[in-house]
C-alpha cells in the first residue's frame, strides 16, 4: 500500500539557536526571522507540508521562541473537519531530564513520546530554515517503492559548493554507500559522481558533483525509534551514518531551487532574489501558495516614487523617493527625498501612535507635512541607504547615510551591525539624523 499523507507526522526542527543570522535572531528564533517582506522562514516547509496534503504538523522550538510561537498560533488554526493540527513542541524539563535539547536528533528523541497516535506510520522531519518548493508526496512515494528503512532528500551541487554540507556516496541503486558530514576536500573528491548518472532519476546535470544532504529525512516510525534508542545528538553527524551502516538508506534527489539559510549574506541574497522577474523561488503560484498570517492591511500609498525592480509589501507610505532593487516589508514608513538601494526593508508591528494622536500632531505642522512624515518609525528625509538589512520597527533620522560595506571587516556599531559586508540596523534601533555609517 502506497504512504497517504494522513499517515505521515511532519516535524519541523526549529529550535537551533542560529548565530550566524545574529543580530536577525537576537530576540527571535531563525525560522521566524522575517523574509520576502511579509512572510516567515517557518511558512516555507509548513506550507510545503499543507500543500502535499499533510496536515499533522509538529514544530519543535527552543530559543527565542516567542514570537515563532504566537506568529504559527495566529497564521495555522486547522478548522475541526480536516482532523489537522499544527503543534508546539518547546524543549521542557521532565524528571528524566532538565537539560535542553542538545541536537536535532535529542530534540526528536525527547518527544518521541508524543508520538504514540497508531495512524502515523512514517514521520517526515524537516527544517524550519530553508527556502524551497517541493511535493513531500513525490519522497513519500519513492521511500515506499525502494522498500526503504530511511530515505533522505539530496539536491546535487558542485564539490566546491558543499564543503558546509553533508555529502554522500551512492551505488546504482541509490543506496547510501558512504556519508560525510562537512567533508575534506580530500574526502570530497572519493564522493564526486558525474551528473550524467543522475539522468535515469529526472535529474539532467552534467559534470563532476556531489549529493549533498537537504536536511530532509523519512523515517518509518519503527526505524525512527531504533535509530534513536542511543545517546547521540545530530542527525547530519551521528544518526545518519548509523542508519547508513545499519539499515536500507536511500536517496531521493531533488531538482529546484534549495537555499539553507544560514549566513547574512545568504539571507540578504534570498530576500533580493525575489526582485527578479523570474525569480528562482516564486510567490505567484496559485497551485502552491506559500501560508502566512492573514493581516488584512490595506494598500501601499505611493505619492511621487520611483520604484525600479523592487517589491513593495502591504500597507505602506513611501513619499517622492527611490527604491532600487530593494525588498520593503509591511507598514514600513519612508520619507521625502530618500533613496534606497539594494535594502531588505523588514516594516514594522504597528503603525505607532493611534491615530487621533497622529491628526493631533500633524496640524501643528500647518498643513505642509501630512501624517507619515511624523511617524516615529521608518526611513527619515534625504537617506541614503545602500546595501542593508533594517529589521522591523527601527527608526533611521533624518540624512541618514548608509554606505556599501562589502569587503570590509564584520563589526559592532552602537545602533548597528556589520556582517558579510552587509550593514543591519537591528529590531527597534533608533538612527540619529545625521548619521553615516
């Protein structure tokens, strides 16, 4: 019998504590670090999961998990009828053990317990950090006809791409020979495979590449249990080259676009891409849309702005300015005379001061200023930003001067951070007039 998404329980990993995102995820967990304006890392796999018609979800969350906690509390309410849910797992003290989780594979491990419901035969674990698109049913499936124990999602790259990643050796039947996590360049090269071997699989590439590890795992519930009665801590690392030596391990490749975010820089990029006219991972697909909270915002307002290649989020104000290739989040505020470029705008919560407050400030300007120019937060007069990354609710002056950092140091400023060449002014930040940085 073929696996049914109804018999499969999605577990999403989102409890690391992602350092290499700081300061994105100094007060946030990474998979709620917002992304393409008005969307969360977390919407991308919970979407893919709804969409291949899995609706029994779990999100395991550890640090700063507040805010990715009430974002899935107020995006994902299953209705009574699709018998669905989508639950919080945080890590939790227990009289066998008060640590933390101490890796992906613990993480699983400690709330193995909750998974005692009969009509889940396999589990899917996945990340809560990567952006893609793909069909869960179409692993599902080849798990099934391979006879497999565990099955893993690989996308092939180019050996010098995937020293960050895990890499695996495979026969012709698409068994794991051979895994390595974070291989050598010597090890590298006794994983290289031509690309031409993959075309019996849909997979049309050629030249020398490895399959490196998506972080997407099957596992029949069984075999989930067996390979975790022990006490180690990582998949990539320690619970993958066990299976691979004691069970049928295959591989399902998979062709798209895959990004793991995992760096500013790669961050910044992912965000931009979306700019293009066709982007390498697209929004506009009707059959697979990607979930988020519905806000019910109103339109942007643009009066007398040049907007080039660029994506503008809902509820707006943007007056006589410029925005280049540029990414601008929702509610976010940008005033006369401004001009960005190349900037990953991530808008605010709320608009500030109700608005009767607002009307009550805005007259003592006599009528030549209207509302948004008085709002606390946002991008101030003349600005000119360049190459950065503002976080939600920050407040940047008046002539404010943001230069392109790329190849300089990382560094620390009193409102503000540099890493990968890449200038953040953090969540709630305030930017006096006249600053450059």
């Amino acid at each position: 019998m073929p696996i049914e998404p109804q018999q499969v329980y999605a577990l999403i990993l989102g409890g690391g504590a992602g350092t290499r995102l700081f300061p994105l995820t100094k007060d946030r967990a990474k998979p709620a670090v917002p992304f393409a304006g008005k969307y969360r890392l977390i919407d991308v796999p919970i979407s893919n999961c709804l969409n291949s018609g899995i609706h029994h979800i779990a999100v395991l969350t550890q640090f700063n998990s507040h805010s990715l906690h009430r974002h899935i509390q107020q995006a994902y309410r299953m209705d009574y009828y699709s018998h669905g849910f989508i639950d919080l797992m945080a890590a939790e003290q227990r009289p066998q053990n008060d640590a933390w989780y101490q890796g992906t594979a613990d993480a699983v491990r400690r709330n193995l317990r909750h998974l005692n419901d009969p009509s889940f035969s396999h589990v899917l674990i996945l990340s809560g950090d990567q952006i893609y698109r793909m069909d869960y049913r179409e692993i599902l499936a080849a798990h099934d006809q391979r006879a497999a124990q565990v099955t893993l999602a690989v996308t092939p790259k180019r050996p010098e791409e995937a020293g960050s990643f895990g890499v695996m050796k495979i026969d012709r039947n698409f068994r794991v020979v051979d895994f390595v996590e974070k291989p050598t360049e010597q090890q590298m090269a006794e994983l290289i495979i031509q690309g031409e071997d993959l075309a019996p699989f849909g997979v049309h590439i050629s030249g020398p590449v490895v399959l490196a590890s998506m972080g997407i795992y099957v596992f029949s519930d069984d075999t989930l249990r067996q390979s975790l009665e022990n006490e180690m801590d990582d998949f990539g690392k320690h619970i993958i080259p066990w299976c691979m030596q004691h069970l049928q391990v295959f591989v399902h490749p998979f062709v798209g676009y895959w990004l793991d975010v995992g760096t500013i820089r790669s961050y910044y990029q992912a965000n931009l891409d979306i700019t293009s006219w066709e982007p390498y991972f697209d929004f506009y697909d009707e059959s697979e849309p990607v979930f988020t909270q519905p806000r019910f915002l109103p339109n942007s307002k643009l009066d007398d702005v040049e907007v080039v290649r660029s994506t503008i989020s809902d509820g707006c104000f943007i007056r006589q300015s410029r925005i280049i290739h540029s990414v601008i989040g929702m509610r976010s505020v940008i005033r006369r005379g401004s001009m960005l470029e190349g900037v990953v705008m991530l808008g605010q919560d709320n608009y500030g001061p109700p608005h009767h407050l607002r009307q009550a400030a805005a007259t003592t300007f006599n009528g030549e200023e209207d509302i948004t120019d008085i709002l606390p937060r946002g991008v101030g007069r003349r600005c000119r930003i360049t190459q950065a990354i503002i976080d939600k609710n920050a407040c940047i002056g008046d002539d404010v001067e943001i230069t392109d950092h790329t190849g300089k140091p990382d560094e620390d400023g009193e409102y503000y951070y540099v890493r990968d060449g890449i200038v953040i002014i953090p969540n709630n930040a305030v930017v006096p007039s006249g600053t450059v940085i």
